[in-house]
C-alpha cells in the first residue's frame, strides 16, 4: 500500500480510497439506492451502472463494473476473483492515481470498492471526481471545429507517448470541457511498458474511428479526420 490509498474492511467488503476522503465515504455510498432522488443517471454512452451523485458540496460519479455482450447474459455484475490487487474497481483507481501524477487530463479516483459473493467471484464499483460542465464527445461533434479536433489529436498522443493504453477509446469516454479534453472510463486500461510492440497505438486509433463513423457518419468522420490527425502526428496547425 502507497501513500496515496487507504485499505479499509468492512462487513465483507473491501474499500480503497483516497486519503481526503477516510472518515467521509462509506460502504453505502455504493449503493445507489441510498443516495435515492441524490443519484441521477448518466445519460450518454456506456452499459447503464454509473449515476452522479453529490456529497457535501463535492460532485463525483458512482460507476457499476457491468459486462457487455455474451457474458452480460449469464452474469452482468459478477466477475472471476483471483486476487485483490487484480480486482476491476482497485487496478483502475490506482491507474487513475498514477495518470493524474503523470500530468494527463483523467478525472480524480476518490473511492473503490469491492465485495466477494463467493470464493471466486466478487462486483465491483468505483467512485471518481466529477468533471463539471463537460459533455462526451458524441454530443458535440457538430459543434466542433478543425482546431478542437487538432487539440483532441494532441491530447490522444499525450497519452500514447505515456505508453497509456485505453481499452475502449470511443466517442463516449472523450469529454469536452470548453477547450480541452479528457479521457475516462480506464477499465482495462493500462500502462505499456517500454520497449514493448507499437501496434496497441494504431489500434487505439481504429477504434476510435469506428467510434466516430458510427456516432457521426462516415462523412462527418471524413472531414475531421485530417484536423484530428494532424494534432496527433504534430503536423501543421488546424
């Protein structure tokens, strides 16, 4: 344990948080029925399981670990234990942490938490910092211009030079806030180490394209393509 976290147990559960948040949050703050008409639903994107929430005066964001696809039909919150420090909600706060001292634009983690239903199987959730008066990306593709696509291009490479991968780069794990962007949703996501194969990156690209033709079209996806990656190959402004 580092000094940036805080390991409490609690009644079978198993809380990771922030240091400036001990003595604040709860078991119960996992669950959404306790915050009642205080948990609103996000609304875009994603498998449902996330709501923003508010605590003294402090706005964050309550995410559920729920699978997609085939898996979602034999167990949507269930997940195979194997040790805590491989637990969805844990490897992604602490990814979190290290991203936000490497200087990249991502929420803050604030709390993570755990509980095993089984020998093998446990669920998960994580609470992290709202970002205030930002939209996903898919909203606001009409309303941005060849030089906000060129700043989102070089903000994706800030990443890829950290070696930091994220598992699913789409349209809707991009948040817009004025001028700048952000990067959330880290499930998965992790850090290459150096040295290792380049090709994760032109992935990450790919994907996010799909992204993009599948929200806007591929007309709309054709004419900002150039501005995005001209950000990224830091070719000639926008």
């Amino acid at each position: 344990m580092v000094e940036s976290e805080i390991i409490e147990r609690v009644n079978g559960s198993t809380l990771l948080l922030r240091p400036d948040y001990r003595g604040l949050v709860t078991i119960d703050w996992f669950n959404p029925d306790y915050w009642k008409e205080r948990a609103t639903p996000v609304g875009s994107g994603g498998r449902g399981g996330a709501w923003f929430i508010k605590e003294s005066g402090v706005h964050l964001v309550l995410r559920e670990y729920r699978r997609g696809g085939l898996m979602a039909k034999l167990s949507q919150r269930l997940y195979t234990y194997i040790c805590e420090r491989d637990v969805r909600s844990f490897s992604e706060f602490r990814l979190l942490n290290r991203l936000k001292e490497m200087g990249l634009p991502v929420p803050g983690a604030v709390a993570a938490w755990y509980q095993k239903v089984s020998p093998l199987q446990y669920q998960a959730a994580i609470i992290i910092e709202r970002l205030m008066d930002a939209a996903p990306l898919a909203d606001l593709i009409p309303d941005l211009h060849d030089a906000d696509w060129y700043q989102l291009g070089r903000t994706i490479r800030r990443f890829h030079n950290a070696g930091v991968r994220h598992a699913d780069l789409n349209c809707f794990n991009v948040l817009v806030s004025g001028e700048s962007f952000y990067l959330i949703d880290f499930d998965k996501g992790k850090i290459v180490r150096p040295g290792a194969s380049s090709g994760w990156k032109k992935a990450n690209l790919q994907r996010f394209a799909r992204s993009l033709k599948k929200v806007a079209g591929d007309a709309a996806h054709q004419q900002v393509w150039n501005s995005f990656m001209n950000g990224y190959n830091g070719s000639h402004s926008a």
